[in-house]
C-alpha cells in the first residue's frame, strides 16, 4: 500500500517529490512570508504525490492532484521531461547555504545566523577567526566547536550503549526511579540525531524524584561520560526539569561528542510525558490537531478539556482547562479514538 510504498521509498514519484523537497526546503530557510506560503504549498503537493498510487505522467495529470496549482504543474512537468527543476539553483543562492550551514550550529536559528552573514561570516572558519566581531553564547560555541560530531547521527548501538551507562547511575542515586530512553530511539530507528532520556519516580511511598537530576548530572561529569552542558534546569528542585548537553562513550578512544537531553517529569504525567518524547514530531503534530478539533488540548503535560483558546490568537490559553489523562499513553490515545500505534509505527 501506501505506506508500505512511502516507507521503502519505492514511492512511483520519488524523484518528483525529492526535486520538490529540495526546494522547498530552500524556501524554509529563507523564511520569508512569500518563501513560507510556497512550504505549504509545496508539503502540500508531496502529501498529494506521495499518496498517488501510479506514475505522473505530464504536468496536465499534475495538476488534477488535490492541492497542486499551475505554477507547480509546470514545475512537476519540468521534472518529468528534463529530470531537473532549474529553479533549484535560482533558489539556492550563497547566502542560503551559508545560513543553513549556521542554524546547524546548538542554538543558532535562522535570525542568529543571517545577522552573522551579514556581518561578513561565510564560513564556519569565518566564525571561529570571530570575523566582523561576531559574539557567539557559550553553548553557541560549544556547537561550533562540535560542528562535525552533532551533525552526525550516532547508530542505535552506540545510544543503547550510553545509556546503559547512564541507568545504573539513575538506579544506584534511587532505585524507585523510572529511566527511559525515548525518541527516535523508542521509535526504533537504525540511528538516533541525540538521546533523549525520561526520569520519573513512582510517590507511593511519599517520596519523589526531587534533586535527582543535578546529583546525576554531577555523577555523570566525574565519570566522564557527560562532557560539556548546553542549558541547565531553571529549577534543578523541580519535578519537572529539562537538562541538554555533550556526551560521549569515555574510554574509547575517538568517541564522537553525542548530544543529550534529559527530562524529569511528575509521575501522574509520565504518560503525556512519554507520548510528547517519543514522537516524531510530525506525529505529534497530528495528534495534537486530532485532540484540538474534539475540543481537546494535549500537550507534554496531559490531555485537557475545557481549555479556552483567546479567539484572536488561538495560542494564548485564558484558561488552561481540565485535565482527564497524563498516566498512561493508552488511556491518551483512547479518548482520543486513534487506535493504538506503537513507537516504531509513529512516523510521518
Ligand atoms: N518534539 C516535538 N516537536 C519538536 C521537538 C521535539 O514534538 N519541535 C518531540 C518529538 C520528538 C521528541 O520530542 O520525537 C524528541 O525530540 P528530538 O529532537 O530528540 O527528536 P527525535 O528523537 O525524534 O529524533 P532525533 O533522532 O533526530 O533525535
Ligand atoms: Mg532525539
Ligand atoms: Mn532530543
């Protein structure tokens, strides 16, 4: 079926869509309210292909897909018959790579790193020389300095292997304590971009997990395994704290700088908790729309009822709502009427 088709990338119009992808990743980095209207429309036209069961044929049958206007008919049309879309180079233009190059920098976004082309940095050499008198935050140049080892996935293996370091030091601090590893890793894929790690801890017997994390991320440190910190917890005492830095496998010799993130949540929420991580993102989104549109809001916290949206910017909250689910995913997807799907099925 479909999804088969998409997901073995036997899609009959995978090169259409990776011309269009191309561009329209483009237009994302640019950024501009002309350049983010053509990514909707864009995403738009690769759902739409992607769901086409048979080979476009010319720009005429193009056009017939939902969503595809005549501006990107001829794109498609051009793709077909000279298996290239010169737009693609019109598009992507120094500036644009350069600025690409920058937001894969820890911290860097889009604005940071068009202030930086403008003051003269085209390179990452460029930023290190601090060219232009540029002013880098110190996890900015902590990304910097790590360029290469961020950007590159790490395989399962070597995640698995990490936090099989990280757990015992969790359980040995408290054994009550809940340690997961979620994310892309939940979702078992072949190679993780960080790893992403849940702590909680069941209050049956009064206690809670309060303190734990800055006494493991000290841990960690002495035992070398976390090596650099990008953002601390704001409130290390809270029960819900976010933590992200650098680690590595010690010992092993040329070990690559990994990125990692831990999350303490309270325990009535670990299911929320646990559905928000391990994502993907995408998946998220969509669920969210689903619990948005019966009236719902859902989001790393639980499922509310009730919440009322300001009418003229649906994302302030006047009221936060209700809650009525956090514990468990199940009793989430539940309410919410989507049958169960693992972590590995949760994927665009
Ligand atoms: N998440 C989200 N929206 C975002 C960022 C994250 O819903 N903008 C959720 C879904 C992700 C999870 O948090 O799956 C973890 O975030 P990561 O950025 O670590 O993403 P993944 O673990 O899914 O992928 P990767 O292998 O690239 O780390
Ligand atoms: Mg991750
Ligand atoms: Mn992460």
């Amino acid at each position: 079926d479909n999804k088969q088709a998409q997901m073995s990338g036997d899609c009959p119009n995978e090169d259409i869509i990776n011309k269009l992808n191309e561009l329209m990743e483009l237009h994302k980095v640019k950024g501009g309210s002309e350049d983010r209207w053509r990514v909707v429309s864009y995403s738009k036209t690769i759902r739409a292909l992607r769901n086409h069961p048979t080979r476009i044929r010319s720009g005429n049958e193009a056009r017939r897909l939902p969503g595809v206007g005549e501006k990107t008919a001829q794109k498609i049309e051009e793709i077909i018959t000279t298996g290239d879309l010169q737009r693609i180079k019109y598009e992507n233009t120094n500036d644009v790579e350069v600025i690409r190059l920058f937001q894969g920098i820890y911290g860097v976004g889009r604005s940071i790193a068009f202030k930086w082309y403008q003051a003269g940095c085209h390179t990452l050499e460029d930023l290190r020389a601090r060219k232009g008198g540029v002013t880098l935050t110190v996890p900015q140049a902590i990304g910097l300095k790590y360029y290469d080892d961020i950007n590159t996935r790490m395989p399962r293996e070597e995640a698995r292997a990490i936090f099989e370091l990280i757990k015992p030091k969790a359980l040995a601090i408290d054994p009550k304590l809940s340690v997961q590893i979620m994310g892309s890793y939940r979702r078992g894929k072949a190679d993780c971009g960080d790893i992403d790690i849940l702590i909680t801890r069941p209050t049956d017997d009064g206690e809670t997990h309060a303190g734990v994390l800055p006494r493991l991320l000290r841990e960690l440190h002495a035992s070398d395994i976390l090596t650099e910190d990008l953002a601390l917890p704001e409130d290390p005492e809270d029960l819900e704290a976010t933590y992200r830095g650098l680690c590595h496998l010690p010992k092993v010799e040329g070990s690559r700088q990994r990125r990692i993130d831990f999350l303490t949540v309270p325990w009535t929420s670990r299911g929320a908790a646990l559905l928000y991580y391990t994502g993907d993102d995408i998946f998220n989104r969509a669920i969210r729309l689903k619990a948005n549109v019966m009236g719902y809001a859902l989001n790393q916290k639980g499922l509310f009822k009730n919440v009322i949206r300001d009418p003229r910017d649906r994302r302030i909250k006047l009221d936060s709502g209700v809650l009525i689910a956090s514990e468990t995913e199940e009793e989430i997807f539940k309410i919410l009427n989507v049958p169960w799907q693992e972590p590995h099925e949760r994927v665009r």
